[in-house]
C-alpha cells in the first residue's frame, strides 16, 4: 500500500500521537488561491522525509506552516504526541523545530564562530553581556568535528571567504546550536556543485543518525533517492502519493508529481513491485 | 602532492597569505595604512614648517580633534549598521546651543545643562531611528530633512542674540583642564600594563581551552606600539601646559565603543545587521532595538562632540555644527578603514581618521594656506583612502577564492 492518502485515512488522529511531529488536516488560502487543503504530515525521529511536487504544489507553504512562519488557516499540529500551536518562529524554535533557510542566511562579514552562535552568543556578564569567544569557539569546534565538517580549515575564517558548500555546512551546523529536535531544509543542495551536494547530504544523513527528524524539500529527485526514507508527493495543495523510497522507482515518483492518470500509476507501481520482489530472491 | 599549476598556485596563495606583504595586501594588518599615511603627512609638514611637531602644536593639535573625533565614533557605529546619519553636525550645534541657553539664560546648573544637552541628543536619535524603521525610510532622507531641520531649530534656541558666549564654568573647564605630571604618567602605565595584560590573559584562557593561542610576539609588539605612542605623547604634552582632560575623553569614549562593539553582544548584533540584516532577523536578534539605539547613540555622540566644540570656542554661534563638521566627522573613520556599506570597521577608526584630518587641517593653517587649498587636500586623501581599501578588498577577495 503506496498510496499515502489511504494510509494517512486509515491511521487517523489517535495515531498522530506516534509521530515526532504529526499535522493533521492542515488548509491555507491565499484569497481564492487555495495553497494546502487538508494535508496530513508526519516524521518520525531518526527519519528522513523527501517533501516533492512541482512549482505551487505547496511545499513552502507547509514548511512555512510548520516553523510558524505563516501558520495554517486550520489544522492540528502534534510535537513528541502533544497537541501544540506553532503559531510564530519562536514557537518552533522552543518546540525544537530547526530550519535551513535556501538562501543561506549568513553574515559574510563575520567568522564562522560568530555566525555558528548569531542570536545565541555566549555571554558572561549579567549587566553587560560580554561575549565568550573562547567557549564558543571550543563549541564551534565540538560541533564542526561531531559533523565530520573538516574542509572549513579556521573557524575564525569570515564567512564570506567559503564555498558554497562550505557555507551550507556552516547553515546546517548552526541550526544544531539549538540543539533541535526536528530540522527543515528547503533545497539545501541547489547551486552547489557534486562534490559540495554530496558533502551536504552526507551532512544531513548524519544528523538523521543523531536521531532528529529531517524534511527536506527538493527538486532534485537524486539527492532524494539518496537520502530520504519516505517520499511525500504533493500536488495543488494536496497530498497524493506517500513512497518508501526502497519500494519505489523515480518514474513512478515523477508520474505522481506530474500527475499521471490512475492507471499509468497503477501500471509503475506494480512495476516497483515485481522488481522489488526479483531483488527479495 | 597536488603538483601541476593548480598546485602551484594555491601554494603562491598561502604564501601571500602568511607573508607581511600579504597581510598588508589584505588589509589584515588593521591600521597599518593609516599609520604610514600619518607619518607621510606630519614629515610633509614637519619639512615645510618646523613649528609643526612642537609639544604647543601638537598638543594644540590634539585639543582640535577631539569635538570631530567624538563625533566620529557615533558615525563609527552608524556607519557599521550601513546607515548614515547626516544631522550629525546639526545636531551638535543645537544640543550645545540648548546648553548654552539653558545655562547662561537660565542660570542652570553647568552639569545639568550638559545632562540636558545630550539627552537632547538621544531624543533627536530616536525620532531618527522610527522614522527608519517604523515607516522605513532611508537614514539618508531622515538624517537630510534632521540637517535642515535641526540648524532651524539651533537659530530659534538661540534667538535674536545669535551668539552666547559661555562664562568660565565646568563647561569651558572641559577643554581648558590640564593634568601633570602624576596623572600623565600613571594613565601611560594603567594603558600599557592593561594592553599587556588583556593580551597575556586571553592567551591564557585560549591556552587552557586547548584552543590556538595567539603569538606572544604578537602581543608583545601590540604592547611595545601602545606603551611608546602612550609614553611618548604624554612626554609631549607634559612638556607644554599637561595632558588635556579632553583628550582622556576623546580616548575613554573610543575605549568604551571599542568595548562595547568588539566585546559585547550587543556589538555584535550591530555587525550583524550591518552584514545582513534580514539574516540577523532569523536568528531572533531584535534588528529594529538595535537600530534604534545606534542612531540614538550617533546623535548623543554628536551632541558631546557638539558640547566639547562649544567649550573650546567658549561660545555657541549661528554656525555651530555647520560648515564642515558634518563631512569630517564621516570622512575621517572612511579614511582610516570603516566602509559606507555596513559590517566593517572599527571605533578605533574614529581617532585616526580625526588624527589625519586634523592633522591636514591643523598644517595648512600653520603654513598660512587658504580653506580652500585645506578643503581640496582633505577631499585628494579621502578619495585615495577609500580607492586603497577598494583595492584590498578585492586582492583579499581574490585570495580567499584559492
């Protein structure tokens, strides 16, 4: 049973206890335009989760949903099985919700240490908030080594000096300072060359092994297929197709973005089937 | 290992990298340019006219710098946000001439009048900061309409008189206070035995944390340049009239601002938003307060440097803060390194860009030359300054991409 609609149907609101984070029937219009109609969602910890569909499918609309950027019109949102409100960043921030921005919100004018910790410096000091570069720099290498991000040379380079790919490590390293529970990426691996996307996603497989919960929305299929555990297929503000990825090839992927008519869907995934099954003897 | 040209020249790279020329190339040696451009301009002088490294002069020298470097260090931090602020030299007039008013027609208290000089100051820099950004107007726009606007108001504080001239009081005391001998020597120790001291305990703490402790050579020699600029000058000054108490001022405040921008959170935050403001924001830090408060901090600086105008021309006119108050207080930290786009500099630069100005000023008067010939010399070192700093920029740009 691909077909995530069923699935989704069939567990209903007692099961989204289970989940890290569950949402349950979550809408969002933008005037007559209807962005997210009743789409249910879920990652568990120490999972990776594809978000795909094509341009306006409403991908970034339910990760804005999610990191309380622009919450839904309606819909149940659940964290670690609790019902929760995530109605600004800051309310998912505290709930241990992360997000990897695609345009890279850095500071180029300042090193990696001060950009690791921007907002969330260390300080001691109570009237005057004196910064502890030294702790935060020694926090600044635990992290960095815990990720195996070894390419950056100093940690007192400027920012602005990195790679792309650099740069992307620095953005995923910094959501950790807040130590999350739950990180979002969107296209964390557009513009970057091979080298620079496979050290991004060996990145983010690591943080799936430290047992957070990852969604990552893409457009490229073939980081997709190389990282994620299950793909979410959305299309004009529904979802329609929820994947294993072992389970699935990417036509049938692609014919459910596109939008393929029933039979053509049924016809590839009986397809990943018989293949699944040749692989199993 | 890696051989081929590739090899080679990322090998040239490092090598332009740790070497000094690099360094200097890159712009990372801090104040180096400015210095040299120092000496250039005093052994000019000096050879033009011998009376210009004399202890009066110099210490005359020192005392002219003061007003503009006070000011300087609020556009410092004006300019790091990537704002200007244009009322600065409006401001200063009005804020003294408040004081003056209040003291001389009043009969306020001196310490009272200047508390209410300044918080003048503050409040102008409020307004400044919400028309930025609550309605998101440019700081060039407001700070324009606040340069008209404030030099309005000073003509109406001052009324028909149009000059109040300031009675002796601890206002005119401000520029006019020399300290010995005792005084001059223990601040040359207190300075040099701090610079070495913060040195050697930072390299200490990194040294425990196991983290890359700074050269001691380093330290050493930052040390060595402080203690004999400190040891030297206040020679200088104590053979004239002392060690002016504006000039402890001017080097407290910079102290303070150094502090509070390189040390703090707070500076921090004021680097952030100067390199990207919207990436400032996702972080959680409260762009708009720390907006706010630096123009509130660039307008009560103006006001001080306003004040300690004042206390040194004994008198607040009509065209207190005009004329080329304004384009000297942001010249000189442009000057010594602070660029105009926001998330580079330092508050250093704010007493050396002063130092090169006044000291352009300061030798052309001496050699009887017009304004005009001072004005069209000060405009050829700001343009030079600015194009050397293009210019490492990109060697340092070019670099970094090996």
């Amino acid at each position: 049973m691909a077909r995530g609609e069923a699935k989704s149907n069939g567990e209903g609101n007692g099961a989204a206890t289970e989940h890290l984070l569950a949402l349950r029937g979550f809408s969002k219009s933008f005037g007559p335009v209807r962005a997210l109609h009743e789409v249910d969602f879920e990652v568990d910890a120490g999972e990776i989760v594809a978000l795909v569909g094509d341009n306006g499918a409403g991908k970034s609309t339910l990760i804005k949903a999610i990191d309380g950027v622009q919450p839904p019109d309606s819909g149940q949102a659940y964290f670690d099985g609790k019902r929760v409100r995530i109605s600004t960043p800051q309310a998912a921030e505290s709930l241990g919700i992360a997000t990897v921005f695609q345009d890279l919100a850095l500071c180029d004018n300042l090193d990696v240490v001060a950009n690791l910790f921007l907002g969330k410096e260390v300080v001691d000091g109570v009237p005057v908030h004196v910064l502890d570069e030294v702790d935060m720099e020694q926090r600044s290498n635990q992290l960095l080594s815990d990720l195996s991000v070894t390419t950056l040379g100093s940690v007192r380079t400027e920012v602005g000096s990195l790679s792309g790919g650099q740069r992307q490590s620095v953005a995923i390293a910094r959501t950790l300072i807040g130590e999350p529970k739950v990180v979002l990426f969107d296209e964390p691996t557009a513009a970057l060359g091979v080298a620079q996307t496979a050290q991004v996603l060996a990145l983010v497989k690591r943080l799936k092994d430290e047992g957070l919960g990852i969604v990552m929305i893409s457009h490229n299929l073939e980081d997709v297929f190389q990282v994620a555990d299950r793909i979410i297929v959305l299309r004009l503000g529904e979802r329609v197709a929820t994947f294993d990825r072992e389970k699935v090839s990417p036509e049938t992927v692609v014919a459910a973005i596109t939008g393929a008519d029933t039979a053509e869907m049924r016809r590839l995934e009986e397809q990943d089937q018989k293949g699944e099954e040749k692989t199993d003897d | 290992m890696e051989g081929g040209v590739a090899g080679q020249l990322r090998a040239l790279g490092k090598d332009a990298q740790s070497g000094f020329l690099g360094r200097i190339l890159r712009g990372d040696v801090g104040f180096i340019q400015v210095f040299i451009a120092l000496a250039v301009i005093w052994t000019i002088f000096q050879l033009a006219n011998d009376r210009f490294l004399t202890a009066v002069n110099l210490t005359n020298l020192m005392l002219q710098v003061t007003a503009i470097g006070i000011i300087s260090i609020g556009v410092v931090l004006v300019l790091l946000l990537g704002e200007i602020d244009l009322s600065i030299g409006a401001v200063s007039g009005l804020c003294a001439g408040i004081m003056a008013v209040l003291t001389v027609q009043h009969g306020w208290s001196p310490e009272l009048a200047i508390l209410v000089g300044l918080l003048a100051g503050s409040a102008i820099g409020l307004i400044n900061g919400f028309f930025n950004t609550f309605f998101g107007i440019p700081s060039f726009v407001v700070t324009l309409a606040g340069l008209i606007a404030w030099q309005g108001a000073l003509l109406l504080v001052l009324g028909d008189t149009g000059t109040i001239n300031l009675p002796p009081s601890l206002i005119t005391d401000l520029t006019s206070t020399f300290y010995g001998a005792g005084v001059g020597w223990t601040l040359a120790v207190l300075v040099t035995a701090g610079t070495l001291g913060v040195g050697l305990l930072g390299r200490r703490r990194r040294q425990k944390a196991n983290l890359e402790p700074p050269p001691l050579a380093g330290i050493v020699f930052r040390t060595v340049l402080v203690g004999a600029a400190m040891f030297i000058g206040v020679g200088i000054l104590l053979s004239d009239r002392g060690v002016p108490l504006a000039v402890i001022i001017l080097l407290g405040l910079t102290g303070l601002f150094a502090f509070i921008t390189e040390r703090t959170r707070f500076g921090r935050h004021i680097y952030a938003v100067g390199g990207n403001a919207e990436a400032a924001r996702r972080a959680g830090i409260r762009v708009t307060r720390v907006r706010v408060t630096v123009f509130v901090i660039g307008s009560t600086m103006a006001a001080a440097g306003g004040i300690m105008a004042a206390s040194r021309l004994i008198a607040v006119n009509q065209s207190s803060g005009s004329g080329d108050v304004l384009l000297n207080a942001i010249a000189g930290p442009v000057i010594a390194g602070t660029s105009l786009f926001g998330g580079r500099g330092t508050v250093w630069s704010a007493l050396l860009g002063a130092l090169v100005i006044g000291s352009i000023s300061n030798g052309i008067n001496l050699l009887g030359l017009e304004s005009s010939v001072r004005f069209m010399i000060t405009g050829g070192v700001l343009l030079a300054a600015v194009t050397l700093d293009a210019i490492t920029r990109r060697r340092r740009s070019q670099i970094s991409v090996t």
